[in-house]
C-alpha cells in the first residue's frame, strides 16, 4: 500500500494503513512482546509525578537519550527485529531515525493523554514515524488555537507519519476505551540530537 497525505489544516500527515504485511506484522508483534523490557515510566501530570497509564521503553543508539525531569536517560540497545523498520523508514521517507519509543498498551484501559512530541531535541520540526501492531486503537489530533480534529484508527501493521508542523500546531492522544481489546504495541521512531 503506498503512503497517503491525509488533509488537516497545518499539520503534514501521511498514512499507510498496512504498511507491514499481517504476517510480518504478527511476527514483529510477539518479539516486543516478549523480548522488550517493558517498563511503567514515571511521567509529570499537574506537576506531581505518578506511573503512565501504559508500559514504555525507549530504544536507540548510544547517546540518543532523553530528558526526563531534568535528567538524561540513555535509551536501550536496538532490539534486531527492529532494524529492518530503521532501514526500510531510512529509504522511504528519507530520515535516520536514531531512536524509538515503544509503547505497550495492554488493554483499552491503557492510554496516552493529550501533547506534542515536541522536545527541543527533536528539532522545530521533526518527522516521526508511528507503527502500529496489535489491537486497532483510536488516535486523536486536535488543533492547539483552532477547533480542527481528527480521528484515525490505527490497524494491526499501519504506518503514520507526522512532519512539518504538526507537532507545532496539534496536540494528540490515545484514549481509552472500554471495549474489550487485547494489546496493542506502537513504535514512535524519532530522530534526537545525540550528545556526547
Ligand atoms: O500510541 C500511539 O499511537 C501514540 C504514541 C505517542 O503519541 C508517543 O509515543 O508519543
Ligand atoms: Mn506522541
């Protein structure tokens, strides 16, 4: 399936819903499973710090770390299930991503609040790469000043993209939901200033 713009006022959005095949997708999905150390991060909300509402695990080359509350994370190594992603997002969209951010969302009680992936070390506008394995889950954009919002649901081996200005005028979200789902893993490739 080629890659298709999708329209929203000031914001650069590309989407493949079955960018990995079912099978590569059901093979990719149990190694992360299994094989991420999967993680509750400590996150800030209204200024007090409590566990995410999921399980986390950033991944990347050495020095690609991030800020947290001040301190500097180093990211685990790259799992190898995921370098033919690196490699294949290197190609077709053009960028070296440099780290990931795995999430696992284990049923639809798991979710991530409104933000913008919008950390100076990704640049003004940074390009992220959004896979997606497992349960099919909503995902909401909505405008930072104007009323524009989209929803996409995001299948089992979909690939979204975000650049330009999408992370400077849009906040996003996944939400929780009560239908009864299983997991769901999403992969947030991003490109960091590495410092070192
Ligand atoms: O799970 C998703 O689809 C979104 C994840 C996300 O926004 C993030 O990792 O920053
Ligand atoms: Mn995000």
């Amino acid at each position: 399936m080629p890659l298709t713009p999708i329209a929203l006022p000031g914001a650069d959005l590309a989407f493949d819903s079955a960018w990995l095949g079912p099978a590569r997708a059901d093979a990719l999905f149990a190694r992360l499973l299994a094989g991420v150390e999967w993680r509750t991060h400590r996150i800030r909300m209204f200024g007090r710090e409590v566990d995410s509402p999921r399980r986390s695990c950033w991944i990347g080359d050495p020095g690609a770390g991030y800020r947290y509350s001040g301190a500097r994370f180093e990211p685990h190594p790259w799992p190898r299930a995921l370098l033919p992603l690196r490699a294949r997002l290197r190609d077709e969209v053009g960028v070296d991503f440099n780290s990931v951010l795995a999430n696992l969302y284990r049923d639809g009680s798991d979710r991530m609040g409104w933000h913008s992936d919008d950390e100076p070390e990704l640049g003004p506008r940074p390009c992220i790469a959004s896979v997606s394995l497992g349960a099919a889950r909503r995902f909401l954009l909505k405008h930072r000043e104007g009323g524009e919002r989209l929803a996409v649901e995001l299948p089992h081996g979909s690939l979204l993209l975000m650049r330009g200005d999408t992370q400077r005028h849009y906040r996003h979200a996944l939400p929780a939901t009560a239908r009864p789902l299983g997991p769901r893993i999403n992969l947030t490739f991003r490109r960091v200033a590495v410092d070192r």
